[in-house]
C-alpha cells in the first residue's frame, strides 16, 4: 500500500460537488487517446511499455513495466476498475494481438488523486504472474530526481495518429521537449493553468505534433528511465502542452509500494558472505569498522574516513536507530576485541533506491573520536573514476563457504575492477538493470566471491576507497560483486562531512 496519508474535508467535499471531473469534460474526451504526428516504433523498440486492457481484449491505457510483477500507470485510468476486468499485455507491437496476457491482482491508486485537478495522477498495477525478460519485454527503473526543462524526452503510445482519426494498429512514438511549469501554465487557459502542480511534468511539441493521451498511463522517458506517466492534455497537435505525472514527486510512494531489492530470496542468500578469502593479520586492514547493535551483534562492515566518520552502505543504515547501533573499530574478531564508539548521526544518501539498490552508500558519524593506533586508521575517498582491470581489495566478516558460519576473523579478497557493460552481460536482465553509474563491479574467480563482505565493508584500491560493498548473487559462482561507487558520490559525501 502506498504510504502516503491524506485527509478528506468537508470542504473539498463540498467543492468536488460543484467542481466538474476532469475526465468528463469535453475537451479531455477529445484529447483521449492519440499519438498525433509521431513515429511508427520498431518491434522491441520499447519493451517497457506494457498495454492495460479489458477483459475483452479492449485497450484502454497503457503503461511501464518497472520490475517483474508491477506496472505504472495513471489513476484516471485505473480508479474504480475491477480487478476481473484488467489484464496486462506486454511485449505487444500490435494493438490487439500479440505480447504476453496476464492477470492481474492488485490495482494501488494514489490515495491523493484527484479527479478534478488530475493531481497524483498515478497508480500501480500488480500482475499475477512474473513479466518474463526477453528481446521485447524489460524493465525501466524510475527516475527520482526532479528532471528541469530543455531535457529532451520520449512518449510511446497506441493512441490515433491523426486528428481526428483511429487507434494506431502498431505502437506510436514521438520526442518532446520538458518545459518549466511556469511555461506551461502560459501556454493554457486558466482554468487548465490551475491544474498544473507539483506532480505534473510539462512537454511540448511542434505544432501537428502531440501526445494527446499517447496513451493514457503510458511512459515519458529521460536517459532510459521513467520520468512521467501520461496524464492529460488538450485537442491534439495544436503545439499545447501535454501533462504528465512526476515520477519524482511521488516516487516515495512507488517504492513503499513495489518490494525491496533487499527483501529478494537471492539478496539474503548472497547476505554476509566472503567465499573463498584470506584471513587477515591483526592490524592490516585498520580502516575497517564493524557496525553492531546495542546487543553487540555485527550486521554491516564500514570504513573510517576520518576521526568520526564511517562510510557504509544505506541498506544498512536506512530506518536504524541511533540507540540501536554501535561502531567498533580496531576489531579482527567478530564479535570480541576492538573499540566501541555510540552513534550520534545517520546520513543515508538521499537519492538511494532499495528497488534498483542506486546509491547504495551512506555515512556514519561516531559520537566520540576515533583515536589512531596501530590497528585503528582512516582511508581517503577516491574522488575519480575507477576504470577496468584494476586490482582492489575487499575486506569484511562474512561467510567464508557457501553455505556455512560467518567468520570469526575478519577476510579479504583480492578481486578485479570490470567495466559495467562487462558486468551486465554476466548478469541477469534484472539485476542488469540495476547496474548505474553510481555501481562499481569487481570479478573474481570460481569458487571466490565477496558476498556482501560485509555489507558497507570497503573496496579499496592504491590506499584509497573506490567501493561500498552493496549487492551480488549468491556466492563464489564467478558472478560479479557489486558496490557503490565512492566517486559517483563523492561530491556529496564531501558535503556532508565538512558541515
């Protein structure tokens, strides 16, 4: 369920009395459903697009497939559907044949849609079986960042090709322009003008172009991921705006409804582990924190940077307590020996995703001073790109076979920076969509693996922290470690250390 939370007045009860729906009104019947001007699109083109039916194979909006269960789309599309009336359709080319049918179980709006502003004009839509990845049906992660104007973008669509005119028979699409809020509430009436909100994302196109539903709930895209889902408009090609939602602005929402990357079955196999590594000597990785809670019991590695920062993993730390965490740094055992430090600060990076696991790093801050000895010291960021076939290593207490016990001693592992087109080709198609410019992967041999090592334990390479151990398969099978990449982040880990 989303969680988000809002309240209904009396007063815009009264208003949505007197207010006229939205969707009812002429203009937006008129505009429902069409690609005016755009591009036939080629068969796998965009295998994102999903196509939301009836039960009767009808069309009716489209939408973006974001994993292998769920669907956005838009809630004027979805509001009030029964669930024995909704079908998914992906890998589609053709409107009303081809692709793969599922059903669906679950339909989420946004519980502060409104019919009369169009505002949160998103839902999502849980199939009943999993979305199979193939050449014409994959994944399109969701964009949180605010996208600004004078981004190029692209919508796709079955909608009517003319105005007016039919449904197109083959997918349509067509690239359009974001423009600011302020522009487009230029560009409209008032009364249009006034829908335009925190949640809505402007495009604009030439005139005889126009997305005019294109169709309704279907994708606005940005560098390969999901910007917008289609919301509404005005009578097609005549150079006006087109609406969408903001995936930004309600992207807090879509993620606590679409499940953790971290909750997966393969997430907690891979947890904890350091196949096939060395032991280290007392004193040789001094860098190297333990983080535990209150009861002393080790969840995540870390790295000291500094007299009282850590650098860790935001899986690790995001919801955590600062009664319930401790550093110890200056530990080879797990679990005896070292320094306990209380916790005073907990930084998660604010656009880390627990779908994709992007920007999958966080920091620490230690309540009293991290004093320097011989097995205590701290490991500069590594502010440049870390580039193919550099020897790092990764240290950490985790599981030295697969399966079995965590290690009592800390290990390492000496591994091989690989270059992220490498890494996704090892990869399957979903967890190769997750590889971003905030991942860094390393290989190693059969039989080897870092395996969370610990989870937020360091990768290192010349003296410096290149990683953050964050995500991989299950253990030593020769598959691909992935971290977070310090450099992708290093600007915002500067600013938050020097505050």
């Amino acid at each position: 369920m989303f969680r988000c939370f809002f309240a209904v007045t009396l007063i815009a009860c009264s208003l949505a009395a007197i207010v006229p729906d939205a969707t009812e009104t002429e203009e937006f019947k008129q505009w429902s459903g069409r690609i005016v001007g755009g591009h036939e699109a080629t068969p796998g083109q965009f295998p994102y697009q999903a196509s939301m039916r009836s039960a009767a194979n009808a069309h009716f909006c489209g939408g973006s497939i974001i994993n292998r269960r769920w669907v956005v789309c838009a809630a004027h599309c979805t509001n009030n559907r029964l669930l024995a009336n909704t079908m998914v359709v992906v890998g589609a080319h053709h409107r009303v044949t081809g692709g793969t049918t599922h059903s669906v179980e679950r339909i989420v709006n946004h519980p502060n849609f409104s019919q009369i502003s169009l505002a949160n004009d998103i839902s999502m839509v849980r199939s009943a079986t999993d979305f199979v990845e193939s050449a014409s049906v994959r994944f399109i992660q969701l964009e949180p960042n605010f996208i600004i104007t004078g981004f190029p973008a692209t919508s796709s669509g079955w909608g009517q090709t003319t105005n007016p005119g039919s449904a197109a028979e083959n997918l349509q699409f067509l690239h359009v322009e974001v423009i600011t809020n302020e522009e487009c509430r230029s560009r409209l009436t008032l009364t249009n003008a006034a829908r335009i909100g925190d949640t809505t994302i402007c495009v604009s196109s030439p005139d005889g172009q126009g997305l005019c539903m294109g169709d309704s709930g279907g994708p606005l895209t940005y560098g390969g991921r999901l910007i917008g889902a289609v919301s509404w408009g005005v009578p097609c090609g005549t150079a006006a705006p087109d609406m969408f939602a903001r995936i930004s602005a309600v992207h807090g929402c879509l993620a606590a409804t679409v499940p953790d990357a971290t909750e997966t079955e393969e997430f907690k196999q891979w947890s904890g582990r350091i196949v096939g590594g060395n032991t280290a000597t007392p004193g040789q990785f001094p860098y190297q924190a333990s983080m535990r809670n209150a009861a002393n019991s080790h969840f995540c590695g870390g790295s000291l940077i500094n007299r009282r920062w850590v650098v860790c993993a935001s899986h690790c730390t995001v919801n955590r307590l600062l009664a319930n965490t401790i550093i110890v740094v200056g530990a080879h055992h797990r679990v005896t020996g070292g320094i306990t430090h209380p916790v005073e600060r907990i930084v998660n990076h604010p656009n880390y995703s627990s779908i994709t696991l992007a920007n999958d790093v966080s920091l620490v801050r230690s309540a009293t001073d991290f004093i320097e000895s011989e097995t205590v010291g701290f490991i500069q960021l590594e502010p440049n790109f870390i580039i193919t076939g550099f020897p790092a290593t990764s240290s950490g207490w985790g599981q030295t076979t697969n399966p079995g016990s965590a290690a009592e001693i800390l290990q390492f592992l000496n591994v091989e920076v690989i270059t992220n087109e490498e890494c996704r080709s090892r990869l399957t198609l979903t967890n190769a969509a997750r590889i971003g410019e905030t991942t860094i992967c390393v290989s190693s041999p059969n039989g080897q693996g870092l395996c969370m090592g610990d989870s937020g334990g360091p990768l290192t390479y010349g003296g410096r922290l290149i990683g953050a151990v964050s995500w991989g398969v299950p253990c030593g099978t020769a598959a691909p470690d992935m971290f977070g990449r310090i450099s992708a982040v290093h600007a915002w880990l500067v600013s938050v250390i020097d505050v």
